[in-house]
C-alpha cells in the first residue's frame, strides 16, 4: 500500500487513550488503531524500506511489570529502522529520534574516549554543529550532573562528556501535512540530516560487545 499520511482521526484515538487507558477503551478502538495508527507506519516503513533497511513497529501495550504506573497501553505508536532511526506518533504529532540512547558500559567507555581525544571530539563538535544547522536537535541523555570520573571538571567537551546517550531529534506538531503524503518527506529529510551524527557514532563508539543481560 502507498503510504498517504495519517489523518485526524488517528491523533484523536490517541486523545481519547490519553484520557481513558483501559482495555475497554482499546477494545472498542482496536479497529481504528489498526486502520488509522498501525496500516499507514506499516506503509511508512515499506516505502522507507530501500534506502533505511526493514523497519519494526513496536508492540502496543506497556511493560508495567517494574512501573509504579499500570496503564495498559502506550499513548504513541513506534517503530524502528534497521539501518537507524526511531519515529513516532502521538497526538503531539510526529517525531524522529537517531543516535545512541543508552549507551552499554562498554560503548560509554568508547564514547568518552573519543569525546575526550582532540581529533575525534572536534570532529562531534563539528558534526553536532552541521546536523543542527539543518534542523534537527542533538541532545544528551541521562546527563551526570558532574564529571565522569577521570575526567577533568573544565574539559572543553565536559557537556559532551556527561552524557550517556546522543542522539539526533525533532518533533513536528500536527499540521495538514501529516495527513498527505509529504510526512515521509519530513521524516526522509530528518534522517539524512541526522546521518552524520549516526555515522560518528558508528565509527567511534560502534555496538556493545557485552553479553545480553
């Protein structure tokens, strides 16, 4: 199927789980969730297929097992991109996230590595600066309020330094747009541009080699 947006009356299903998050409400909306909300990022990822790898919508409900909230259900749809990139919707609209957001001990050790070393932390600095001009956020994750240990308090990249994730993103609130077609545009154009900060990642940090926990 061509992907052609998602209309209104996928933001309000999500209005209304918003307000009412039980299985009874999801129940009597499973039909919209499936027609409104899940068909088009199925379709979305399909046609994003060739130049970002197979995509994977994730699973609806919450994992409330270690939650002191036990709603039932994410107020947001999700999914992934095996090449990189995560994207959303919700009825705050649409958002794309790329990068690394939890780092394993072993990437963070990298990660700090190369923020630290000259070359290599210019090189994110630059990068940051290039992914941001056009258009979207970079942002860190999980920040420690004070340097990492073995780090000196005045580094030039101590921002840099404190984080335990990066990643590229942007949010886009609900416009007549995202009901056409050119939201894979938006979503197209955030990941290109996000790209470099992907590949800095790649190269300096690359996937944990620690066993799965």
């Amino acid at each position: 199927m061509t992907f052609r947006g998602w209309q209104t009356v996928a933001l309000d299903f999500y209005e209304g789980l918003e307000t009412d998050n039980s299985k009874s409400y999801w129940t009597g909306h499973k039909a919209v969730y499936e027609e409104a909300v899940h068909a088009p990022m199925a379709d979305l990822l399909e046609q994003l297929e060739d130049e970002f790898g197979p995509g994977k919508i994730f699973r609806p409900n919450r994992d409330v097992r270690f939650s002191a909230d036990k709603s039932p259900y994410k107020t947001h749809i999700g999914a992934y991109l095996e090449a990189g990139g995560y994207i959303q919707l919700s009825a705050d609209g649409l958002a794309c996230g790329l990068g690394m957001y939890q780092l394993a001990p072993d990437q963070l050790a990298r990660y700090r590595d190369a923020v630290a070393e000259d070359l290599s932390g210019a090189e994110l600095e630059r990068v940051i600066a290039r992914v941001r001009e056009a258009g979207p956020s970079v942002v860190g994750r999980d920040a420690l309020k004070t340097a990492p240990r073995g780090y000196p308090k005045d580094h030039p990249r101590i921002e840099l330094l404190r984080n335990k994730g990066l990643i590229a993103w942007q949010e886009w609130e609900p416009a007549k747009w995202l009901g056409t077609p050119a939201a894979a545009d938006r979503i197209t154009s955030f990941l290109r541009s996000s790209q470099p900060l992907k590949d800095w990642l790649d190269a300096h940090v690359g996937p944990s080699e620690l066993p799965p926990r």
